[in-house]
C-alpha cells in the first residue's frame, strides 16, 4: 500500500521532492489507500503543500 501511494505521489507531481512521511499504524482501514491518492492529487495545484488523513478523514 505504502508503494502505491508514493508512486500516486510521484506521478501527481513528477518535478516535486516526495518527503514520505507514513508511519506504521494498526492496519489500514477499508479505503484508506483511495483516501491517500485523492489527497495526494488534491495537492498538485499547490506550490506547497502537506496532506493528513485522520480516521478516514482528510485534512
């Protein structure tokens, strides 16, 4: 799962630096992963920009 986000990371802003921060946690809740790739795609208009995901909530 971790990989997939990166690479979703990556392709969103191919002339960014990705600085991954996850942190390993009790198992992903269902749709974590679809949750983490919207946000990271919410980001890409930003000059800068960060994204937290709290309960399925994205912040």
């Amino acid at each position: 799962m971790r990989a997939e986000i990166v690479s979703a990371a990556k392709a969103a802003a191919p002339n960014s630096t990705i600085d991954d921060q996850m942190t390993l946690a009790r198992g992903a809740s269902d749709g974590f992963s679809d949750i983490a790739k919207f946000s990271v795609g919410e980001l890409t208009g930003l000059a800068s920009g960060t994204a937290s995901i709290l309960m399925l909530t994205f912040r």
